[in-house]
C-alpha cells in the first residue's frame, strides 16, 4: 500500500495542474472550401491566419459557453457527418458538425440535432443583366447547384435533372454562372447575400423558397452536449449575441426574428447593423506559395511511401499468380480485378469511413489510411507490370536453375525476378509519376494535399486564378519530372535494351 501511495503521489506531482493544460476544445466539422460567409479567409491570408465567417464567430460563442476553445477540423462537407462515427480521440476526431448543414429527417435518425440557429430559404442568382424576372423564366436552362444539399433536390424537381448541374464548390458554381456558362444558381441565402453584395454583376431573381433551418448535428450518445448547446443557442438570441453576428454579415432578417421568438418566446432587442465589406483586397502570390509548397510535402510522402509498399505487394501478387497454387493465383486474380475495377475514391472511402464502423480498431488516421488506400490500388496495376515481366523471361531459364540445384523458390529470387524487373522499369516509373497526381483523391479523407490546397486558396483569391493554377501546375511538373530523368537513367543502366547490347 505504501508504494502504491507513493506512486500516486509522484504522479500527481509530475502531472501538470488542470488549469493549466487550458480549456477543453470544441471541435467541429467544417469545409473552409466552401467559403464565406460561412467559414472563409481574406484574400491573400497565411496559412495560420484565422478563419473568418459567421459560423466561425458562432462556434467561438458556443464553445465560450461551454467553457471550451472552438477548434475548425476541415473535411468534405458532404462526408462531414460520418466523421462523428469515428473515434473522437485524435486529430481528426469532432464533436459537432457547423457548416450550413440542415435540418434532415435521414441525418436526425443518426445523429443527434441541436436546435435550429439560422433558418435559411433557397435563393436563385442570377446575371444582373438577365431579364428573367421569375423562377419559372429559368425552366430549360441550365442551372447549377450545391451536390447533395436541399437546393439540388429542389432545383432538380423544379427544373428536371437534366437541367441542374451539381458541384463541390459554391463558388465555382457562382463563376460559371458570371462566365455565362450556366444561366443561374440556387443558393441557400446566407451565400446568395454574400457573392449578390460582393459582385455587382450578380442579383437575386424572385422571392426565396423552400425555408429550411440549419443544426449543428453531435453523436446520439452525447445528450448532455446537445442540451448545452441548445441552451446556449437560445442565450445568443436572448443577449443579442446572435443577431450581431447575423447583421454584422448581413444575414439577420424577418425568418430570425421569427426563430428567435419561437426558441425563446421573446423578441429579439434591436440592435446597431454592423456590416462587413466586400473582400476585394489582392492577395500576395509569394505568401500564397509558400502554403503551396508546404502542401506539395504531403503529396511527396503520400508517394513515397505509398509506391515502394505498391511495388512489394504487386511483385508479391505477380509470383502468386505465375508460380502459385491455383487457389492462390485464382484469389490474387480476384483482388486485382476488383481494385482495377473499381475507383480509388471509393476504396479510400471504404478504408477511411465504413471499415472503422464494422471494425473500430481499424480507425486509421486520415494520412495512414491514404497511405494505405494508395498502396492497395497501385499494387494491384504493379502485379499486371511484374506479371507480363515474369512470363516474358523464357521457360528454361527456371529449368536452367532447377538443374542447377536450386529450390523453386530461389530460382524465382535470383535467376527469375531480377530479370523481370528489368523488363517492368518503363512501366513502373510511369506509374509513380501517375501515383503523384492521384494523391489528389485523398483529399475525400481530410487530407490537405496540393490540389485541395489549390482549390481552397483558389476560392478566397480568384483574382490570383491563374498565378495559382501556374504554381500548382509548376510544383507537378517539379515533382515528376526528376522522375522522368531517373526513368530514363534505370532504364539504359537496367533496362533491357541496355542489358542485352
């Protein structure tokens, strides 16, 4: 007992004071590609600036209220919601998702919802110069929307489906719709406000529709979470904090009042309209660079490691094939088919979403499961280059060795192989060129590579479209092409036009 007792006491002497490893975080889910108002940088911002938008400046109240640190966790909005179904340790793991997400029946049978904070209805943008004065002036035209949110399903069954083009990016929707390739654009309205007051060439057609409300969603086993949140909902429209923040980006208006007296049985106190400006500030290409720079590093170690672990399993798959048992080569045959068969994203999205909910010890963190998503796919396209390799060496040379002495096995190590690997250098090298751009698929699973750092800078500096497009181009071609040269270099040393002069 005395040493038990003195083991606890070094402990807590060790162990930092609970006040000063600081405030518990609240960690929510949120798509800064998205942008403003929701969640957005300024024009030319760092990496480490902060974000800004009023979803931003909500999470900030609500986590002071709860007596917690708001923390941002970036993700694809639409997958946002099934990152609650992972393990909340870790740097991935959220407690709430707060990203203009709304209130659906198919969500709320999963996830827990708080109580309404914004109520929204459906908005249709417009060219300031179109003359349509209705909804109904745009039937037959093409009109672009936000993929899986309330606005696709609506404009899809106003408009028809071969009508409605669906996108990622509300903002690139918003562009089309400037350069006249789309005719409009449904928007929830906190968006329509923003990009209508900050390009004059843009306007609202007609009377909003379809109001809906958003929630921020939390898992179903953290009721306590949820009733704080909603208490702390209903003190940000009873103090005002709320309708601040909505007037200060231009958002408050009748439906909020109406949702403030609903959640409260009060209406909300007037207060002083605070608006913000529209962004129109250039942003600094070098300052943007560098996070360009910083982002290529991960595609260099999404490559790197995923490709030499590609290469080992798809020589593994290649000698299964050729010179194992049927019933190997018939299950190897199997696996490459159905990886060569089907698309990386879906496979990532397997190992990264669905895996850990039949498997919860199989929750792997976002840049080992790209790694690992990776390495399976290319290994399967490996196996098809090192097995043509293998069946190009002639016959006798495996007879040669058995005559020799050698066991089946070491004759493939060291008389069989090394030549085929010389034959597949062409192709494999091409295919860890095609590896550095396919890494641009892991950003499905919250992993911030070249193309989503392109994509995200690209939406707060359009003025910058194409220095940015040039940088990211030019950082490609940086990374693949020291690997042509290597290519061309394995190729005369080992290749076998060199080998057999």
């Amino acid at each position: 007992m005395n040493r038990r007792w003195s083991l606890a006491v070094l402990a807590a002497a060790v162990a930092p004071p609970a006040a000063a490893q600081g405030p518990a975080e609240l960690r929510y889910g949120t798509d800064p590609t998205g942008g403003a108002p929701f969640i957005y940088k300024p024009p030319g911002s760092g990496g480490d600036d902060p974000y800004l938008g009023f979803e931003v400046e909500l999470a900030d109240y609500l986590a002071k209220k709860l007596g917690r640190t708001a923390v941002p966790v970036d993700g694809l909005w639409k997958s946002l919601p099934e990152l609650l179904d992972k393990p909340r340790a870790g740097d991935k793991g959220i407690d709430i998702v707060l990203n203009g997400y709304e209130e659906r029946d198919d969500l709320k049978d999963k996830y827990a919802a708080t109580d309404p904070y914004y109520v929204y209805r459906l908005a249709l943008i417009a060219r300031a110069d179109d003359p349509a004065k209705d909804w109904a002036d745009f039937r037959g035209k093409q009109v672009g929307v936000l993929g899986e949110s309330q606005a696709a399903v609506y404009a899809k069954r106003l408009f028809g489906e071969d009508h409605v083009s669906e996108s990622d990016d509300v903002a690139n929707v918003v562009g089309l719709v400037q350069q006249k390739r789309l005719a409009a654009t449904v928007q929830d309205n906190p968006a329509a406000v923003h990009f209508v007051r900050n390009n004059p060439d843009l306007r609202v057609v007609g009377d909003g529709r379809r109001p809906g409300a958003y929630v921020a969603y939390a898992r179903k086993d953290d009721p306590d979470l949820v009733r704080r949140l909603n208490d702390a909902i209903r003190d940000g429209f009873r103090d005002g904090t709320l309708p601040r923040i909505y007037r200060k980006y231009g958002l408050w208006n009748a439906d909020q009042e109406g949702l403030a007296h609903r959640l409260t049985g009060e209406w909300p106190e007037p207060v002083d309209q605070e608006e913000v400006g529209a962004d129109t500030a250039r942003g600094d290409i070098w300052k943007l660079a560098g996070q360009l720079v910083h982002a290529a590093g991960m595609t260099v170690l999404l490559a790197v490691t995923s490709f030499p672990l590609a290469m080992a399993g798809g020589l593994l798959i290649g000698v299964g094939r050729v010179y194992g048992p049927r019933w190997l080569a018939a299950l190897l045959a199997v696996y490459v088919e159905v990886v060569r068969g089907t698309p990386l994203l879906l496979q990532l999205y397997v190992i990264f979403y669905m895996l850990p909910k039949a498997v919860p010890w199989l929750a792997l963190d976002p840049v080992y499961a790209g790694i690992l998503g990776l390495a399976l796919n290319y290994a399967a396209y490996e196996a098809e280059n090192y097995r043509a390799g293998l069946l190009s060496i002639p016959r006798g040379q495996m007879e040669a060795a058995l005559a020799l002495g050698m066991t089946p096995a070491t004759a493939i190590r060291r008389v069989v192989v090394p030549q085929a690997v010389r034959v597949v250098i062409p192709p494999v090298t091409n295919d860890f060129i095609a590896l550095f751009k396919d890494t641009s698929v892991c950003s499905v699973i919250l992993i911030t590579e070249l193309t989503r750092k392109y994509n995200e800078l690209y939406n707060f500096n359009r003025d910058l479209v194409v220095e940015l497009a040039l940088l990211t181009a030019g950082l490609y071609l940086l990374m693949s092409y020291p690997l042509s040269v290597l290519a061309r270099h394995l190729e005369r040393r080992y290749g076998t036009a060199g080998g057999h002069r």
